[in-house]
C-alpha cells in the first residue's frame, strides 16, 4: 500500500509539473508574439480640412464601428472584462486626459489604423486594423481629420492584460488579440476607390464584418464573446440571404427587421450602424456577398 501511494504520489507531482511547464509555455509564446515589433514605414498622407470632408470621416467612423468600439463620444470603454479570457478597453482616441492619440503624427495614426502598430511599433491589442488594412488613402484622411475634431474626453483606461484563456484561443488562432501578425505591411494601398454598386466596391466594404460574422463570412461565435452569446449569421449564399432581394437586405442594414419578421438586436447586427451606409454602399455589399460561394455555416 506505502509503494502504491508513493507512485501516486509521483504521478501526481509530474502531472503538476507538466501542467506548470505548458503553463509557462503559453505565457512565453503568447507573450513573445504579443510583443513583436514592427518596423513599417508609411507614405505621406493628405489630411483634408473642408467640412465636407470632415463630415464624410464621422459618417465614415460609424459604418465602420469606431464609434461602437470607442464608445460614441470616442473616449474608450471597457471591451472585454473576464478573468479567464482577459481585461481590455478600447483607446481613448480624444484629446483628453489618458488620450492614446494626443501626441501621434499622421503618420502614428495610419500604422495605428491600417497596420494595428503603435508608434513604438509594437502591435495594438484587440485593434481590429486587419480589418481597415484596405482602406484608401481618401477614406483614411477622412477618418483621421474627423478623429482630430472630437471634444476632449477626460478617461484613462488601464494597459490590456489578457488572460490564460485567452492566450491560449490566441495561440490556436481562435482570437486575433495581435491583429498585426495578420497584416501584409508591405501592400500597396489605393489613393482612392470610386463608389459604385460593384462586387468589388462591396469586397472593399466588407471587411469590417468579417470580424463578427467570420474571414469566410459563414458566421459562427463572435470571438471574445461569453459562451451562450448570440452566433453570428451566415452571410453566404447558403444563409438566409438566398431568399432575400436587395429591398430585404436594404431594410434589415436600415431598419433591423428581417424578411421573416424579426427584429435584430443592436448588440449582435449593429444595424444602428450600417442604417449610415448610402443605397450605393449596400447594394455593392449585397451583390459581393450573393457572388461568394455557399459556405455551410460553423454554428
């Protein structure tokens, strides 16, 4: 009996000492990819200052969920808050106490935007810029020179700590928290993109909802989300959206009713903020979208 529990008992400590080893494995790994730097020059970019401009930057920040992000008055706000998976606020991109963006050159704010780096070229966390890695050099100024016109907010948030949970979706490649390592830094991007009812405006457009509805679109757990939350929706061919006309689609991004009559969250279909979109951006996203292929959803 003595030598059975001796035996446990080593069994036990190497399995405690195993489970420390990859303990400390995570930490190590997903630290050293949380910390790469980025050394990414960028080109001079033109910052309009007329007011049509400006105004087309703030219409700009709401299609493309900063300000849902950032919180409407673009002073940050707690994103994700779990134990587990880990503590992370949005930047405060105002002028005001705790500002992330008071001291940033243009050029600090298109590594930001475009290629998720801050101005120490380390990656921002959490910072969705594969999403916006596309975005002209129009539309970007425009953003920009909106972003430089908010009021003051008066907010300090503390540094983003993710947690062993999430670090270990991180390494999985289940959450993006370093979207950074998925950006090509060196493409080129367009000094402008006409606006037209196109497969390839709405390809443009359509980038910002592959962060919620998946990179293939065919939707599924929204990563960071809390187990039971909503799922995504399949905006592929093989999703509702077979069965749908442009004058449904148009209705759900306006007005948050399905053809089926139901009536969309805001917290799950930001429809609050694609009701911006012109008829042109809608139509482009909805003729992209019916020219995928059919892709069964994860859910």
């Amino acid at each position: 009996m003595k030598k059975l529990l001796k035996w446990l008992g080593i069994l036990l400590v190497v399995i405690v000492a195993i489970g420390l080893v990859a303990v400390a494995g995570v930490y190590i790994v997903s630290g050293s990819r949380i910390n790469k730097t980025y050394d990414v020059a960028v080109k001079p970019l033109a910052i309009p200052t007329d007011a049509a401009a400006i105004e087309e930057g703030a219409r700009l920040t709401i299609i493309r969920g900063c300000n849902d992000c950032h919180d409407a008055d673009f002073g940050g706000q707690a994103l994700i808050d779990d134990p587990a998976f880990g503590t992370f606020h949005t930047a405060n991109l105002t002028s005001g106490a705790g500002s992330a963006t008071a001291q940033y050159s243009i050029e600090d704010w298109d590594r930001a935007i475009r290629h998720g780096i801050d101005p120490e070229g380390k990656g921002v966390m959490i910072m969705p810029s594969n999403e916006f890695s596309v975005l002209s050099d129009e539309q970007l100024g425009q953003i920009i020179a909106y972003l430089q016109t908010v009021p003051p907010v008066d907010r300090e948030h503390p540094e983003p700590k993710p947690g062993f949970l999430g670090r270990v979706l991180f390494l999985a490649g289940q959450v993006p928290l370093s979207p950074a390592a998925m950006i090509d830094h060196t493409a080129v991007h367009p000094a402008s993109i006409p606006p037209t009812a196109s497969v390839e405006y709405g390809a443009y457009l359509v980038t910002t909802c592959m962060g919620r509805h998946q990179p293939d679109l065919a939707g599924g757990p929204v990563p960071g989300a809390a187990p039971g939350d909503p799922l995504s929706a399949n905006l592929t061919p093989a999703g509702h959206l077979a069965n749908w006309t442009l004058e449904d689609f148009t209705n759900v991004l306006r007005n948050g009713v399905t053809p089926e009559g139901k009536a969309l969250d805001p917290a799950v279909m930001p429809w609050t903020l694609t009701q911006h979109m012109t008829d042109v951006e809608i139509e482009a996203v909805w003729l992209y979208l019916n020219s995928l292929q059919p892709v069964a959803s994860a859910q």
